[in-house]
C-alpha cells in the first residue's frame, strides 16, 4: 500500500513536471522554438511521470487513485498538446 507521504511527493513530482512542460510549450508556441533539447526534457519528464505512476496506482486506496487519476489527465492533455505543436 501507497503511504500518503509517498503519493504527496510524487504529486509534487509531477506539478514540477508539469510547469515544466507547460513553460516549455509556452516559449515552444510564442515564437521559433531555438531550445529542443529543453522541450524534448520537458516530454521525456512527462512521459516518466506516466510510467511511474503506473507503479504507484496499483498499490494506492482509492483517495490516492482519484487524486493520481486527476494528474494523469493533466499529464496526458498536456503530453498531447505537445505533440500536435509545431515548433
């Protein structure tokens, strides 16, 4: 079972991943993207937080499920949103 510290940290794990991301895809769509080693990072973080979550879920009451289930939605619109970016 999931502890509650455990979840707490990852969660915040994946808010960090998510600025992330999100500031990556900001700069990326305002103007020509010169960093893609960043935007690339930024995907590759993501993507590492999906997987690990995975691990995470399984061993999670149902609190904890709902509230990894939330930022994996977050995790993945934002994933998709950058793929579809052209930069």
């Amino acid at each position: 079972m999931a502890t509650r510290q455990s979840v707490d940290h990852f969660l915040e794990q994946c808010e960090g991943a998510l600025h992330f991301a999100e500031y990556e895809y900001n700069e990326a769509s305002r103007q020509e993207h010169y960093d893609d080693e960043q935007f690339q990072n930024s995907q590759r973080y993501i993507e590492e937080a999906l997987t690990d979550m995975e691990r995470l879920y399984a061993s999670s009451n149902d609190q904890q499920r709902e509230m990894l289930s939330r930022m994996k939605q977050q995790l993945n619109e934002l994933k998709n949103e950058m793929i579809v970016l052209r930069h």
